[in-house]
C-alpha cells in the first residue's frame, strides 16, 4: 500500500477506537504514525499565534513569532542562454 492510504487506514482505525472509548491506544497509533504532523501543527499554531497578536495591534510580536521558523534562501542560478 501507499503511505498515503497507509495514514488513512492508521487514522480511520485510531477514530473507531477513540469512539470506543480507547483514548489511549488511539492517540498511541497516531503518535506512532504522524511525527511529521507535529511539525505542521506546530507551525500552524505560530501563525495562528501571530494572527492574533496583529489583530490586537501588536505587529511587531508577530513579525518577532513569523521569523523564528525563517526558511532557508533558495539558491539563484543564472538563467541558461536559449539559442535558436
């Protein structure tokens, strides 16, 4: 199977349980599979985070919590000379 349905299988299986009232074992299998959703999440809690310091007029705050994750420059490359 693709990892894709693989992390649909793992949370649709985690859902039954928690509606099973196995809380514990369904937070195990999404622990288990989705390190990377940490990281999403974690992210999207900083920008929600600088949302609501810009909202209350504390723009600077939110410039301070949008830089802490810079990413990295890509590197420009000179454009290759077409010839005809």
């Amino acid at each position: 199977m693709t990892p894709r349905i693989n992390k649909f299988d793992t949370t649709m299986a985690a859902a039954t349980y928690a509606e099973a009232g196995e809380h514990e074992y369904a937070r195990q299998l999404l622990h288990e599979e989705r390190p990377e959703a940490r990281k999403r999440v974690g992210r999207l809690q900083r920008i929600f985070a600088a949302v609501a310091f810009a909202e209350a007029g504390e723009y600077e705050t939110a410039r301070e919590i949008m830089r802490e994750e810079e990413r990295p420059v890509a590197r420009v490359q000179p454009r290759q000379e077409l010839r005809a």
